[in-house]
C-alpha cells in the first residue's frame, strides 16, 4: 500500500533563494510517517503513555530537485521491511508526479529507558512491505 500525504510549501519553508531549505524535507517526511501510522490506527500518544515511542534508527536520502514557494508536494511512503522491532519505510516527495527528494527511513519502537521494544502487533501486522523480498 502506498501512502500519500499533501504539502503546499510556504514561505517559512524557504531560504533566502526561495528554494526549499534541505531540512524541511526531513519535516515533510516525518509528518507523513505520523499520519500513515495514525492512519493505521496508531495512537502514538498512547503508545508513549505506555511507555513506547517510534524513534528514528537510520535515514538515508537523496536531493534530486528543488521545490521553491507554493509548489504542491505529495510525500509517498511504502513500507519496505517490518521486523520484530523495526519497521525500514521508503519515501519521496514529488512534485507533479517527478520525485525530488527519496528517502529510506528505519525506525525502531524504544521504551522509556532507551531499549528497542517488539512494534505492537496490532501494528505489525498491518505494515505489509509494498514489494516483498525475493
């Protein structure tokens, strides 16, 4: 399944140039993490009243293009490997259907005091990876 999720950029997204400045894409990408995984159901305020929290292990990412002011974005995300604990997504940004910036994004579920926890398994079980291994 492939998730999509709507940007419009604004003019706090720019530098000086009025090009995207490179870490709003890192913002970008992680507000469509969060709203796939609420999507699936995920209520990640209760998971950290629990005591787990979903936390960044690992990103990879390519700039290809620049997305200036106004420019409609959509961020596609795929889940490429789901394991006991770690759930490895891949996303990119597009902007009218060409991508402009690609990221894979490993992610791990911790406990409060720092140790990788199993990924709920109601959770698990509907992160299916978009193209499974060969």
């Amino acid at each position: 399944m492939t998730h999509r999720f709507d940007i419009r950029v604004y003019y706090e997204d720019t530098d000086m140039g009025g090009v995207v400045y490179h870490a709003n894409y890192l913002r970008y990408i992680e507000r469509a993490r969060s709203d796939y995984v609420r999507e699936l159901g995920n209520d990640q305020n209760a998971m950290r009243e629990g005591g787990v929290v979903w936390v960044v292990r690992r990103l990879e990412c390519d700039y290809l293009a620049t997305a200036k002011f106004d420019d409609r974005l959509v961020v596609e995300t795929e889940v490429a490997d789901v394991s006991g604990a770690r759930l490895t997504m891949t996303q990119t940004v597009l902007r009218e259907g060409q991508s402009i910036f690609t990221a894979t994004v490993t992610a791990v579920c911790m406990n409060a005091a720092g140790r990788p926890v199993r990924l709920p398994a109601e959770i698990r079980t509907q992160l299916v990876p978009t193209r499974p291994k060969t």
